[in-house]
C-alpha cells in the first residue's frame, strides 16, 4: 500500500497507509532482521543435526562420533538412557531428540535449562522463554506482517524470543554438535593472514560458516593420490587455508591456518595463488566469482541452499562426504596448471596465533574447575571478561574497530574472548599469542603467563558465541547468582550481518551488557532506541549501547564492570576515575 515512509522527526507524515507509525515500522525491521540472524545460524546447526543423524543411521562414508562422552552428556540433558547402548544408537536417538527442538512439541529448549535459574525466570515472567527454534522464526516472521502484531513492544519480546532460540538452541546445537563430530577444540598453534596461502603449493581456501565440507577436504588433502598428482603438476604440496567462520572451525580442531575475515575474501583471490575456493554459506560476497573471472581461480558452491552465478556447484551430500571432497581437491590441483606464476603476489608473512579454547579447553587449563578465574576476578588481578565479537565492516578501517577496543580491554586487565571475524583482526595483529600478555595489565599479564595463555582467548566461529554463553552461566551458577550480576560486557565493533544481530538479542537478554560499534537501523524510533539503550534494563538486566571510538567503548565497559564488581562487593574502582574521553580515533 506504500511505500510507506514517515518522518519522525518532522512535521511530515507519521503514520503510513495502514496506520503503522515509526514505533511498529522500527520494531517489526529490527525483529525481522533478528529472525534472519536466528534462522541463519539455526538452519546451520540443522545442517550439522542431519550429520549426526545420518551417523546414528549408519549412512555416511566418512563421518564419525569424535567425542562420544560429549555425546553421552548431552543425551542426559535430553533425558536420554545411554547405559548399554552403542554410539551409532546414542546419535540416532539424540538426533531424533534434538529435531524436536526444531519443532513445536517443546514448551521450553532444553539447552535453555543450562541459564541459571533466576535468568530462566526471566524468560518465563517476560514470555520470552524459547519454545522451538524453527516455531520462534516462524512466529517472529508472521507478527511483522501487516496487521499482526501492532503492538511494537510486544513485536520486540517476541524479536528476543526468537534470538534465545538462536543462542540457547540453533546456534548451540551447532557448537555442541560440531564439536562431538569434528572434536572438541583444544588450544594449539597456527598462523593468519594472507602469508599463509604458499607460492609453490596449491592453495584451497574454505569459505563460509559449516565445518561438514571443510572438515572432509583436511582429509581429502591428505590423500597420498591426489599429493602424487599435486607432485606431478610440480606442486610441493596441497595448502589449505581458511576464510571468515569456516576458516575459525577448522583453525581451532585442525590449526588449519587463516588466509583473513570477512573483508579479505576478494583479497585473497587477488594474490593470483589460489587454485579453488570453496564456499559453503553466509558472508560470501556475491563479488568473489566476479573477482575469481580475473584470476584462474575456480570458485566451487557446495550447498543446493547458496548459489552463486559462475561458480562451479559440487553439491555436498553427508552420505558421500569423502567422495566430494577429493572431488573438490582434484579440480583444485588440476586447476594448478593454468596459474600465471607472474601475477602471484602473496603480501606479507604470517602472524602467529595461539586458538582453540573451548571451555573444556579452558577449564582444563584451570584444573577442571572455574575456581581460579573466579578467584583471580575476586582479587581483581581480571577485573571481568568480554566478549568481543562480529564482522569486520568496510565502514570501519580495516580490523580497527576490534584492535584499538582489545587493547585498551587487555591493557586494564580485562579478559578478551573473540570469536568470528573479531578473532581473526586481534590474531592478525598480533594478540593471540601468549607473548601478547605483556600488552596487558599488570594482574592479566601474571595470569596469563602463569597459564601460558594469551589475554585475548579464541573461542571459535560465531555459532560458538554459545561457549560465551555456557561459560558466563557455569560462572553464574559457580557462585550462585544471574549472569547480569557478573562483571562482564558483550562488545560488536564492526558487526554488520543480521546474525550479529541476533547475536546481540540473546546476549544482551541472556543478562549481558553490549556495545555495538554501528547503529542498527533505529533511530527512526526514539521509543525503540530508549528501550533497548534503557528499558531492557529493568526486564533483563542489560541493555544496549552504541559506541563507534573504542576509547569510549572501552570506556563504557569498563565502567560496567567496575560497577558490577562494586555491586558484587568486590574492590571496584571509581567511576570517577574512569572518565569517558572525548572520541579521538577516526575509524569511520
Ligand atoms: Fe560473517 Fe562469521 Fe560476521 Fe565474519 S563475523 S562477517 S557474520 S564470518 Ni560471524
């Protein structure tokens, strides 16, 4: 009937046609935005579910339980008796169990039963508890059409409903899922940046978001066949290298080194070394097979779901996984032979990284129990923990936004964990290794050479944003409070998928404060700003806050949990001496 446009702030129009005013036009983008992150990452963790129930039917050619004890304790979450039952059955069976959580039979996630008791309360008192993940996207898309729900705060209950279905459900069903199939990630050393793709080799980069493909290519890429035939073309070998969230799933199971983030995907392709690049989904510029043309780069889609105008499908199929892999990594050696060796430019040398703290990873550094990191936040040697995570965003000089933030973080002893394109800028700038710890404060820096850790830990793809998650409530629940009380904050310097999004909706209404480096697109809505800059507040406990200079950024946080320490007793330190400084650094 539009287009409907309004002018808030003016003495235009401030209804459209069907009577919707700034307030419901606001509320139903921003929740259809957050159903599009939620689905994204669901339908992934779907993906990695079909896996595992293909396993449990014994149809697959190269996919197995990696980590069956992970297996067994999460079927006991699902009420699920493994005693005498072999793994092939306990995967059936929890995958059976799990495909319900896609559905609507559930009244609650079971997952969501990890958040401790008062957050659940939470999410009951408000109506926001999630039911099922794929029922919260659907509903979530049916109140934005017109004439559903006209009621913009009741349209954003249901937007954080279905990012918790993300959070406590798709997304973690792919952490938990990924890791009992691929391997629960253990910390181990590698390399980033563009110096990682080889001249004399070919060079493979894995794109995208879902481990199942890349995973089989690490084997196929061993294959004494197909490195024969890589010898014969007078190649010295098969390199592989990783790109965006993909690129973070293999780095942290297989150290399988990182060619870049979201940003450097095109400029990969430009070094004139890369034989095949292989995308599976989310955050492949539809740019890459436009750049690929220029260059004798084969750009090969892999999913029925993502396709791209010239590129090559191979289409991945579980059963068949090994088969399509060297599929995959012959087109990528055959393809050697028509690489120009004059136009091969591969800029600079690796930086060095140390990844994969899983939280088993990181309670078994602590000794099996999360004691020391609250006793080292107690002392105040960390004042508090923050997740710093999402996308890098050509509006935003390159990697800025999560550098400048981390190190002003690290440098007042606060914990950094990253994930996503986040991880990748810090581990390019050389954060990510333990010698990092002398950027770091005084009471970080002891910790973590203690531990031989760096400030700055890597918890993986955006999907295991959810280990954020599992560690903030096995702390919560340690001590006996909600994840609000805890001196922790939720940082996207440079987010710009609706995934980060959704991301945002679950954290910030899982308890946590966050600060994004963009705006979303709310401030048509002063009544939408105020709520979730304020009013979440009062209901969850959290809010929103949008900060582009991380010096303010930085600021903003630490003042949070400076407060929170205060509220918790613990010694805290003025919020007078934590001024918010003027925004200096011209990053946009
Ligand atoms: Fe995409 Fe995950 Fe964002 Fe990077 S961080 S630009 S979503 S690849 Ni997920």
């Amino acid at each position: 009937m539009g287009p409907c446009r309004v002018d808030p702030f003016g003495d235009g129009p401030q209804k459209g046609v069907c009577g919707a005013d700034a307030d419901i036009i606001v509320a139903r983008n921003l929740a259809r935005m957050i159903a599009a992150g939620a689905s994204s990452h669901s339908d992934h963790g779907r993906d990695i579910l079909e896996t595992l129930h293909r396993v449990g039917e014994g149809k697959t050619d190269v996919y197995t339980i990696s980590e069956p004890e992970k297996m067994r304790a999460l079927a006991a979450e699902y009420n699920i008796e493994t005693d005498d039952k072999s793994d092939q059955q306990i995967a059936a069976e929890l995958a059976w169990e799990m495909m319900e959580d896609y559905g609507m039979r559930r009244e609650k996630l079971p997952l969501a039963g990890r958040a401790p008791e008062a957050r659940q309360e939470i999410w009951e008192k408000t109506g926001t508890y999630p039911r099922g993940i794929d029922r919260e996207n659907v509903e979530m898309l049916h109140r934005t059409h017109m004439g559903v729900d006209n009621d913009w705060v009741n349209i954003l209950l249901q937007a954080v409903r279905t990012g918790l279905s993300d959070g406590w459900g798709g997304s973690m069903i792919a952490t938990e899922l990924s890791d009992v199939l691929f391997g629960i990630p253990t910390p181990k050393t590698s390399s980033m940046n563009l110096g990682v793709l080889k001249a004399d080799q070919i060079n493979i980069v894995l794109h995208g978001h879902n481990p199942m493909l890349s995973e089989v290519i690490v084997a196929a890429a061993q294959d004494p066949e197909l490195l024969d035939l890589a010898k014969a073309q007078g190649a010295e070998g098969i390199n592989l290298a990783g790109l965006c969230c993909t690129g973070n799933e293999v780095l942290m199971r297989k150290g399988i080194p990182m060619a870049g983030n979201h940003l450097m995907q095109e400029l990969a392709i430009i070094t004139g070394a890369v034989e095949v690049m292989v995308v599976d989904y989310q955050c492949i510029m539809p740019a890459v097979t436009e750049t690929a043309k220029c260059f004798h780069t084969k750009v090969v889609s892999t999913f029925d779901k993502a396709k791209f105008p010239g590129a090559e499908h191979v289409q991945f199929d579980p059963e068949h996984g090994l088969e399509i892999g060297k599929q995959i990594v012959r087109m990528a050696v055959e393809n050697y032979a028509n690489r120009v060796a004059e136009r091969v430019h591969i800029p600079s040398d690796p930086t060095p990284v140390m990844v994969g703290f899983s939280i088993e990873a990181i309670l078994g550094a602590l000794g099996g129990t999360p004691q020391p990191l609250v006793d080292a936040i107690v002392n105040g040697s960390i004042r508090g923990a923050v997740g710093v995570v999402g996308c890098s965003n050509p509006k935003i000089k390159q990697d800025l936004g999560h550098t400048e933030l981390t190190k002003q973080l690290i440098e007042n002893d606060i914990l950094v964990l990253v994930t996503g394109c986040a991880a990748v800028a810090d581990g390019k700038a050389g954060l990510m290794v333990p010698e990092a710890a002398d950027m770091a404060g005084p009471g970080l820096s002891a910790v973590c050479k203690a531990l031989g850790i760096p400030p700055v830990l890597h918890l993986g793809s955006c999907v295991d944003n959810t280990r954020i998650l599992v560690l903030a409530a096995a702390l919560a629940n340690h001590l006996g409070v909600d994840i609000s009380d805890l001196p922790l904050a939720g940082a996207a310097p440079e987010w710009y998928s609706e995934k980060a999004v959704a991301i945002g909706a679950y954290v910030v209404a899982s308890g946590i404060y966050t600060v994004l480096g963009m705006a979303p697109p709310v401030f048509g809505s002063p009544n939408v700003v105020k709520l979730l800059t304020e009013g979440l507040q009062d209901v969850f406990g959290a809010t929103f806050a949008v900060e582009p200079d991380p010096n303010r950024a930085a600021a903003l946080i630490r003042r949070h949990i400076e407060s929170k320490r205060a509220a918790l007793k613990l010694p805290a330190v003025s919020l007078d001496d934590i001024p918010i400084p003027d925004a200096e650094l011209a990053l946009v």
